[in-house]
C-alpha cells in the first residue's frame, strides 16, 4: 500500500483515507474514538480562501516543487491528476534543479511570485528564472484551501497540453531574412517572436542548419513552435527567406502599439506575398493570421461584389439606405447620426457604410441564403480551409445562413468570421481581380500546394476598386487615409460583440501594390483604430 493510505475495518466496514483528502467526509476513526462528540462529519468550508489559507498553501505547494516532489505538490492543487505529470516533467524531462520560489504580495487569493532554477544537461548548465502567477480556490468537494491549477503555475509560457524539454532541439536554428535579405530578429521585430518560432518549426530542418541542446517548450500537437527558454548549446542556424519587407514590417511594429489587442497584416496583390504581419496582445497569439472575428461592414466588400454578380445592383444602381431594415423580424439600424437616403446608389451607400441598404438588397431574387458563401469561396478562395501560408492560418468562416443571420452575414456580423490575413486578402482581390493565396514562404521551399479560386469578373473588380476608392477620399474611411498619395483605397467596419462596451475597430485598404487590414479589439469604429493602423503600413508601399 502507497505511502499516504491509512486502511481500517470498523465494525465490518472498510474505510481507506488517503493523504489528506477527504475533508468534509465521514472521518470513521473520529466517529469510534468519539473525539469528535456526536457532531458527526465535519462541515466542508465554503467561500473565498481565508489569507491564512493562501499562505499555507502556497507555502506547502512551494516547498513541495522547490523539493521536487511532484506528487506532493500536486496533492496541494485542484487537479493532481493534471498537475503531477508537469510537476514531474519539470524536474525528469526539463531537467531543472536548485529552484527557488520567492512569492510577492498577495492580491486576495492571487500570490505572484518569482522562480530560480539551473537547468543542467550533458555536463551544461544554466540559469532559467521568470516570473508566474496562482490562484488559490475553494475545493468543490473537500473545501480545502487548494491552488487553482493550470500549465501556466510552472511557467507562464505554458498552455494545456504544453511541456518542458531539454535536449536536443527538436529543429534546428533559422536565421530569417526578408525580401531583400535584411535579417529578421525578435529583438529588432518584435512581435514576429512566436511567428518565427513556427517558422523554425516548420523549416528548420529544410533550411540547412543543425540543431542545438535548448530548454524549450514543447506543444501537444508537435515540435511546430516550440519555444526556446534556454540554449545550453548553439546550434549552427540555417537561412530561411520569406516574402517580408522589413520596412513595412517595422512600421506594422510601430502602428499596432497605438492600440493594445491590435493586429494587422499587408500583402502584396500583384503575387499574394505576405509584407507585413504585427501583434500587440497580452498573449503571444497569431491573431493577425489566426484571429476568428466578426470582420463588421469590411464584409461588404464581398457582399457587393454578390450583388453586382447576380445582377441584383451594380456600383451606379440603386442601394436605398433607410433610417432601418427589417428582416425575419430583426431590425437593423446604422450609425448613430447617418442621414438616410432613399435615392442612394450602391457606391454611394458602400462609401457611407450603410447597413440598411445591403440588409433591404439581400432579399432579392435570385440570391438564396448560400449566395454570399458561394461568393466568398469561388470568388475570393475564402472559407475552404485549405490555405497553405507557411505557418497555421485562417482563412475565413462565410456559412450559408438562414433567418436573421442571413442579413446579418451580409454586413459582417451573424456568423462570420475572418482574420486580417483573410480581410488583406480580400482587399487584394477586390485591387487585381484575382485571388492569390497569401504565403509568408515560398511553396517551392516544401512543394505545399496553393489554394485557388476563380477570381472576379474584370467588370466586378473595377466597380469594387472604385467604391474603395470613393470610400477613402468621401467616405469613411476618408480621415484615416488623409494625405496618403497615390491610388489609394478603403472600406471600414465595426463590430458589435455581445458583452463588450465598444465595438471591434476592423479596416482594409490598398495603396498601390499593397493591400493591408488590421483589427483592434474593443477599438470602436473601423476609422478610429484599425484605420490609422492600415494608414501607417501602407504609408511604405511607395
């Protein structure tokens, strides 16, 4: 019997006790001893976890790790199953020792706290520290006082299904480069840090360099990714070149610091190279190539180039836009302060942003509630799942929808989701006529198949170009774009999310042979946030 398990037959009953579970059980030792009086089963305890309580557990949990023991210190979370296994990992497979917890300050039942550790390998060693955060919680059953577990307890660069590895890296080393061979860093571009950690994932073996001894994190759904916390050994790296500009990247670097949870991307129409793509989030997520949002009115690009295929209006038809609109029984309305104007034409309605105006057109015949899916896929090679980018990529979600979200679709809510991958995308075709599926590394390099799409119709296209245009210079997105030279383009959008105070500020745009779209969470109208982002990368395009 394991250390920790106390078994004892009472009365013909056997009863096992393990460790210090059980709280709040009937405590069969007790009840024969009569210690406890006639009172029975202890009450479990209930509410937030007393100071005393987080720091004593905190401190046992702390002390069990420093030790190494991770069954013990997982006893002291809510989930030993979990815990234990990356408790063991960070002791066996990381190989860290010496570690050293200093908590900071409790915040209620947050504690901080700061970890030192030597992470020692093949005769090689070196010092690891990082800072990290717990919660403590109430047990549901046991009402213990226990830490709230999570793969971000042991290092905050931890998500569910991650570990810790030292050895061998598991790809090696690349130095990236742009277009023109300027060197790509992390420390010089930031946010390229997890985008070019899936780089080395994916090409490091092909990019002709070796492998060194690191200290990284491993993902559950392979090496693609894996980030490095320590390298114990260089390993010699090997040149990867991808279709960036360094100049657009920099300044996709600059603009998305204006606004926190910013995202944006820019392409290259003409070939469907990826120039620039920048993330400023609390997390190291994707979100410019991976992100799954309501795009808002930038969808009306696509819903435009449906109306003017299937013959229903064209730029110069009419596009009434109403105070509001009905559809199956939900009213749509625009923004606050747009005048209404029955006499609208598409271009003109397109230019404004009017939601009314595409909700009323999206009743007409011949189109179904698979009509903009159908224009979205064949048209825009959106929504197939199959773009091959060089790193994980979204390239849209356009279902066909019935009822409410029919019209909902169609301005850029309901359900649809894009990424401002897909929405630069979306600008680029709407510039050449043809889609090109956007790439960060040339297929060559893996013989990775491209997605392909029929493209628009010349006459399409030129109506789409020209709303754009009329959009940046009287439009909406006429501010954002001011004193931008050259031809120039747009279409703004927001985007209401339930539960959130401001809408998500969506923008695309194209100046020359560079199309760009970003997206701010929570940064209101598409003109206020996500425009001057565009604005500044494209400013590069020359």
């Amino acid at each position: 019997m394991r250390k920790g398990v106390k078994a004892a037959v009472v009365g013909g009953v056997f009863a096992v006790m393990v460790g210090g579970a059980g709280y709040g059980a009937y405590n069969v030792v007790t009840a024969v001893s009569g210690d406890g009086g006639v009172g029975g089963p202890a009450p479990v305890k209930t509410g937030k976890p007393s100071g005393d309580e987080v720091e004593e557990t905190t401190r046992k949990f702390f002390a069990a790790w420093e030790k190494g023991d991770a069954s013990e210190a997982a006893r002291y979370t809510n989930d030993a199953g979990g815990a234990e296994p990356l408790l063991a990992a960070y002791r066996d497979d990381a190989h860290l020792t010496k570690v050293r917890i200093t908590p900071g300050t409790p915040s209620g039942t947050t504690v901080p706290y700061s970890v030192r550790a030597t992470v020692s390998y093949r005769g090689r060693s070196k010092p690891l520290s990082y800072d990290s955060e717990l919660t403590v919680v109430r047990g549901v059953t046991t009402g213990r006082a226990l830490v709230g577990w999570k793969p971000s307890v042991v290092h905050p660069g931890l998500v569910e299904g991650d570990t810790l590895v030292t050895g061998e890296a598991a790809s090696p080393p690349i130095q990236a480069v742009d277009r023109n061979n300027v060197v790509l860093t992390k420390a010089r571009y930031p946010s390229l840090g997890p985008i070019l950690d899936a780089l080395r994932g994916r090409y490091g073996d092909k990019a002709g360099g070796t492998p060194g001894i690191e200290l990284s994190v491993r993902h559950a759904d392979g090496d693609a990714g894996a980030r490095t916390l320590v390298t114990l050994a260089k390993g010699r790296a090997g040149r990867l070149r991808t279709t960036l500009s360094a100049s657009a990247q920099a300044a996709a670097e600059r603009a998305v610091q204006r606004y926190p949870e910013s995202s944006v991307v820019a392409v290259k129409p003409s070939t469907g190279e990826v120039l620039a793509v920048a993330n400023h989030r609390k997390d190291a997520f994707n979100a410019a190539f991976e992100g799954r949002l309501a795009p808002g009115s930038t969808m009306k690009i696509v819903t435009a180039a449906m109306l003017i295929d299937n013959g229903v209006t064209s730029m110069n038809g009419p596009a009434p836009c109403t105070d509001t609109a009905v559809w199956q029984s939900q009213t749509f309305h625009n923004l606050t302060g747009m005048a209404p104007n029955e006499k609208a034409t598409l271009a003109n309605s397109f230019m404004r942003s009017c939601n009314t105006a595409f909700v009323k057109l999206v009743d007409e015949k011949p189109l179904t509630d698979a009509s903009l899916t159908a224009e979205a896929e064949e048209r825009f090679g959106l929504g197939r799942d199959n773009w091959k980018t060089g790193i994980t990529s979204f390239d849209g979600r356009i279902p066909a929808s019935g009822g409410p979200d029919r019209a909902a679709n169609a301005i850029g809510q309901g359900d649809v989701q894009m990424s401002p991958l897909g929405m630069a995308s979306v600008t680029a075709t709407a510039v050449t006529g043809t889609f090109r599926q956007p790439y960060l590394v040339s297929p060559k390099l893996d013989d990775r198949p491209i997605a392909t799409a029929r493209g628009l119709r010349s006459g399409t296209a030129a109506q789409l170009k020209q709303m754009m245009r009329l959009t940046a210079t009287q439009g909406t997105g006429a501010r954002a774009m001011a004193n931008l030279g050259g031809d120039i383009g747009a279409k703004t959008g927001s985007a209401e999310v339930d539960g959130q105070s401001k809408a998500n500020s969506w923008f695309t745009g194209f100046r020359g042979d560079m199309a760009a779209a970003a997206m701010t969470e929570g940064g209101g109208h598409g003109g206020d946030a996500a425009g001057p982002i565009v604005a500044d990368v494209l400013r590069t395009s020359g």
